[in-house]
C-alpha cells in the first residue's frame, strides 16, 4: 500500500497536475485595467483555459476561455509556446476581488489557482510604469516598482527563480535591486536574450505586479556603401559594393550612353542633311549661270560681228 501511494505521488509530480503558478495578491485601482499570467504545465498545452469568477471555487463562475471570443470587460490569450495563458481585465470595478486560473481537464476534475485583486480608490499599493516592455537582444531594461505598504522587495520570474538581495541573476540574465528612490525601487536586468522574454513580477510584502517583458532580436542594420572620392574620378571599393549596388550604378549608365548616343547620331544626320542641301543649292545656282552665259555668248559675238563688217565697209568706201 505505501509502496502504490509513493507511485502515486511521484506520477503527481512527473505529470504536474497541480501545475498552475500565479501571483496571489494584486493592488489595482478602480476603473483601470490589469493583466494577470497563469503558467500552466506543458501537458494542458491544447487543454481549454479558463477564468472563473468566486471566492469558493466550488461557486464560481465562468467569465471567458480560451475557446470563445472575447468580448466585454474580459480578455484571454494562450502563449502555448511558454505554457502560459494570461486573462486581462478591464475598467474594474469594486466587485472585481475573486477570481481563479483554470485548466478544463477532460473526465477528471480542472486544476486551477486562485488570486485575489485588492481594489483600490485612492493609488495602487504597489504598481509599475506599464505592465509590458519591449526591448532587443543584448539590451538592458530598469523598472521602477513604487509602493505604499511596507515587506521585502523581491524581483521573480513567474515559475521559476526570485532575487531578494541588491543583485543576483535569473536563469543567466543579472538583476540589480535598488532602493534608492523614496516609496520605489529600481529593477535592472541586463544582458537580455530572446529566451528572457517572459512574464516577471516585482513584490513588496504580500503584493506583486506582474511585468511582461520581450526581448526581440536586434534588426540587422545594412552596411554603409564606403566611396572614395578624387578630383578625377569616383571609385568604388570591390569589398563595399555588392552585386546590387553595382546594378543599381550600372543600368542608370547604360541609359545615359544610350541617350547619348541617339543624340549624336541624330545630330550627324542633321548635320549631313543640312550640307547636302547646300551643296545642291549651289550646284543649281552654278547651272543656271553656266546657262545664262551660253546663251548671252553667240549674241555678243553677233554683234561685234556686224560692227566690224560695218566699220570695213565705210572704210573702204571712202
């Protein structure tokens, strides 16, 4: 018998039934809007998750899953990548107190966690700048977590480790805890990798603040083109200039010795055309004097002609 309850509880733990991790105590003021993760474990990946409403799990009731739209004051969102599903609410309201994470297993009972929002008219008791920060590869972050209640500052990433000292590191990512500021203190994360991205929350006594925080890859900024200059001439270096560089210098030449070309040629032929005309011209004006003077020769040659045989006959006759 205590050799099948040992199985039991180590098949408990293999499978992770109880498997749901969320904070428990959440400072909100009325009428804003709040976000809350719920870490669940690998093997509910494609199980419906809920949010239910109640102080007794056994009464509450259902407010939106994963399987349907959402709608009103209610979001819910499923990460199946990190295993965490996270219920957002809106515009709350005094009532907004009680409320589970829940995993709807099929044939046995749903696992769930309960967490409780304390809300507030006044300012929250502990709250952060925003509950989401982006930011890339290789950079460093700072929060600044303000409080009004008194406790332990601690700084934890939802399942897994916390750093309650002045530094420490998260699964391979430092954290710096500062309390420098009055009613505040400062988290800073540095060296953040893709894989940091995750939901973290800052504590103060018994509150927390859930903070998600991504980490993105650092875009890839192009190479600047390197061009060395002379009075003469523009010379690209072979290493800097890429293949489509080059194309993009090359086609807009071709086209202007293209333009060029059809230019001269078209100026060449109007050139020749204009010098054929005139030597036309002229030849014309050539024949038409060579004409004139062929037709104006017999006749003055006619009349010197007359005159002479005139001027012998008066000679001799007198």
């Amino acid at each position: 018998m205590a050799v099948h309850l040992i199985f039991l509880l180590f098949l408990t733990g293999l499978t992770g039934i109880h498997s749901i991790t969320t904070v428990s105590e959440v400072s909100v003021k009325a009428g804003s809007s709040i976000s809350i993760p719920c870490l669940y474990g690998v093997q509910y990946t494609n199980h419906v998750k809920y949010l239910c409403k109640g102080y007794h799990w056994h009464s509450c009731s259902y407010i939106v899953k994963t399987n349907q739209h959402n709608s009103g004051r209610f979001w819910i969102s499923d990460n199946k990548t990190q295993s965490i599903f996270t219920v957002t609410i809106h515009n709350l309201a005094d009532e907004d107190t009680d409320y589970w994470c829940a995993v709807e297993i099929n044939g046995g009972a749903d696992i769930k966690e309960y967490f409780h929002l304390s809300v507030t008219r006044d300012t929250s008791h502990l709250y952060v700048d925003q509950q989401e920060i982006t930011t890339f590869n290789g950079n460093n972050i700072t929060i600044n977590c303000y409080y009004i209640n008194t406790g332990e500052m601690k700084w934890c990433r939802l399942g897994s480790s916390c750093v309650t000292r002045s530094s420490g590191s998260i699964d391979g990512t430092k954290v710096t805890i500062s309390g420098g500021m009055s009613r505040a203190f400062t988290v800073t994360m540095s060296g953040l990798r893709t894989e940091s991205s995750s939901w973290y929350w800052c504590a103060k006594g018994d509150l927390q603040m859930p903070v998600y925080v991504t980490v993105r890859e650092r875009p890839i900024v192009p190479t600047t083109t390197t061009v060395a200059t002379t009075s003469h001439l523009t010379t690209l270096s072979p290493e800097t200039v890429s293949a489509s560089d080059l194309k993009h210098f090359l086609i807009p030449l071709s086209l202007l010795i293209f333009i060029v070309t059809v230019l001269l040629l078209i100026w060449f032929m109007l050139k020749r055309h204009k010098q054929t005309r005139a030597d036309s011209s002229a030849t014309r004006k050539a024949l038409d004097l060579g004409g004139q003077a062929s037709i104006a020769t017999p006749s003055l040659w006619k009349s010197l002609t007359q005159a002479f045989k005139t001027a012998l006959k008066t000679h001799l006759f007198n």
